[in-house]
C-alpha cells in the first residue's frame, strides 16, 4: 500500500479540542496527532446517523479525552471551557448530507452554523482566544464552479434547475468543466450542506479576524478509506458502492455516470490537516484544496468497485438528485507547493484498502 510522503516535522501541539472528533476524520486525525499533543480534548454527540451506538468508538485513540456533548449546546461548552483552555481548535463537527440537507435544512443549520457560533460565543465568555482554528470546510462551497468555452473563456453557469436534470441535460452545452481552485474559483453553493460550510468559513474568518487568531481552512473533496461509517445513508458513496459490490449486487449509477468527483484517501486527507498544523505562516487566514487532485467519474469508480468483487456491472439508471453538482475536482497545485503535502493514494489502491478494512469490520460484527 501507498505511504505517504512525510511533511514537515511536528512539534507539540498543546492543548487541542477537535469538534465532532469521534467521526470519521477525526478519528484518524486523533491515531496520527493526539499523541503529539499535550491535551487531545473531542466533543461529539456520537449521532445515531453516524455511530450504531452511544459508546467511545474504537478507533479513536486513547490518548484522547471524549466529551459526549453536543457542539451547539452553550452549557456543554461552558462546562468544557472551564477546564480546557485550548491552544488550537480543530472545527470537524458537521451534518454531511447533500441531498439529506435539502429536506433537513434546520437540521444542518444547527449543526454546521449554530454549532460554530456557539462554540465562538463560549469561548468569548470564557476570556480565550485559540492561537489558530483549523476548519474541515467542503468542495461543496463552490457549487458547480468554474466551467470554460471552447475559445477559453471561463463562465459560471450555476446550479443545475430541477427542469434541467428531468431532461436529462446532465451537462451544460458548450462548456467544459474546470478544477476548482481557491484563488480563482468564487464560491457559490448549490446545496444547504454547501451554504452551510461557507457559512463556517465565514464566522470563524471574522471572529479569529477580530481575535487575533490564525485560520486555517481545508476544502476537502470527497474523502473515503476504512473508518468510514458503514450506516449513514446519505454520505460515502465509495462504502455504499463496496456494500452492494461485495453483496454480489449490481451498482446503481445515477444520470448518465459522468458526474465527476475528486476521492481523496483518509490517510493522505489526516496527512494534509498535519502538514498544515506543522507548517509556520504569519497569513492569518489559510485555504487549501485538498484532494488526488483528478476527476474520476462515479461510473469510473463503480467499474473499480465492482471489478475487485467480481460483482455485476454497474447500471446506470438515469435517476439524479437535485442540488448535485456535476463536476467537482480541485487544482492541488498550491497545496503542494505550500504545505509540502503530496496524496499518494490513487483510486485503485484507495479502493482495494477500503474493501479490505470493510471485509474485516463485517468478520468482526458476525464473530
């Protein structure tokens, strides 16, 4: 398997409180920098969405303290400010679901804006400013991005109208997709989810700004690999896929299999976040894209999936959902350069470490 290749050296992180720390990322996040922490503090609600049950996941590591609260409770963070005074805030707790948020959108505001100000709110009444916040932001802030025409002219064509996609007009005539970039690409959402992300960037850009806090924030692609939540419905396209692969079932691919998504490993994803917890910079305000830096169409990773478990091929039903993007791939170019972060995982090696983790953790459930 891929090793990725090592960033700068990590010094002592000091006190860290990560939110939302038990999940996915966070977890990973905790096996590789909670030991280099002098305090690694996680508040999570341990959502049943997410987490079968209320108990201290596994893969969380045990040098880190758990806190089972809710992100957007004041009492919570009251309690939890009196004895954590943290050095850097690492701001991973979030609803996730694209589709789900158009239907929940209360749900994903509490989650994802209120959670953020309440958290700010607590540490103002508690007289303490974090030397730097580092946020898991979204792909999802761009919307459908930037698009180009055949003389090169770069045009925004926005979100894709539900009359659009019941006329199976997947694309947009004339224009060719570009990869996002975080100094070109103006953000503009076409889902909840989306504007809700943004919104986070937004209140911690202007609370650090006027705190005297640094920021870091990660627009993050789609990110997949073991630890993953085996159960949540409506996010990790990659575990839903390898479920139904490994069940011998044949993969439903919705519109014409051409939406394009940039999959980016856990491990190259946890190794980006310590890269920019490692590297020095007097900008008070980070962004990074973070992704393998290519496109790769659902269709390309269905055929993947389905090839490791000899399962059906994919079949492509014509089905969409409304407020998907089409095109979402970054340019991680800058990322590179600045973070000295190279992903190492492509997608059939991401993949097969993926099934191999998923084998095991139903091997253990049915033991």
């Amino acid at each position: 398997m891929p090793v990725p290749k090592e960033g700068p050296p990590m010094s002592r992180l000091g006190t860290v409180i990560v939110t939302g720390g038990a999940g996915f990322i966070g977890s990973a996040l905790s096996q590789r920098l909670a030991a280099t922490a002098d305090r690694w503090v996680v508040i999570d609600s341990l959502h049943p969405q997410v987490h079968a049950e209320r108990v201290r996941p596994a893969s969380l590591a045990d040098a880190a303290e758990l806190v089972i609260a809710d992100a957007a409770s004041a009492p919570a963070w009251d309690e939890l400010l009196a004895d954590v005074r943290p050095d850097t805030i690492i701001h991973l707790a979030a609803e996730t679901g694209t589709a789900q948020s158009l239907d929940e959108a209360t749900r994903h505001a509490v989650a994802n804006v209120v959670a953020t100000t309440s958290m700010l709110d607590a540490l103002g009444r508690a007289g303490v400013v974090p030397e730097r916040f580092v946020l898991s932001s979204s792909r999802a802030v761009y919307g459908e991005g930037d698009w180009r025409t055949a003389d090169g002219t770069f045009v925004r064509p926005g979100m894709r109208s539900h009359d659009q996609l019941v006329a199976a007009r997947w694309a947009f005539d004339g224009l060719e997709p570009v990869p996002s970039s975080v100094a070109r690409t103006v953000p503009s959402p076409t889902s909840v989810y989306g504007a809700t992300k943004l919104a986070q960037e937004h209140l911690l850009e202007v609370w650090s700004g006027s705190r005297g806090a640094r920021l870091d924030i990660l627009r993050l692609q789609n990110v997949y690999g073991p630890g993953q939540s085996l159960i949540n419905p409506y996010t990790g396209i990659v575990s839903l896929f390898s479920q139904l692969a490994a069940r011998g079932e044949a993969i439903r691919v919705f519109e014409d299999g051409g939406i394009t998504r940039d999959f980016v490993y856990i491990d190259d994803t946890v190794e980006a976040f310590a890269a920019a917890l490692a590297t020095a910079s007097q900008a008070r305000v980070r962004r990074f894209d973070v992704g393998f830096g290519a496109g790769r169409t659902i269709l390309d990773l269905a055929i993947e999936i389905a090839r490791f478990h000899d399962a059906p091929a994919p079949v492509i039903t014509g089905e969409f959902r409304d407020g998907d993007v089409r095109f979402a791939a970054c340019d991680i170019t800058p990322t590179v350069e600045e973070l000295d972060w190279t992903p190492s995982w492509d997608l059939t090696a991401g993949v097969a470490g993926l099934q191999d983790w998923i084998a095991a953790e139903h091997a253990g459930t049915s033991s």
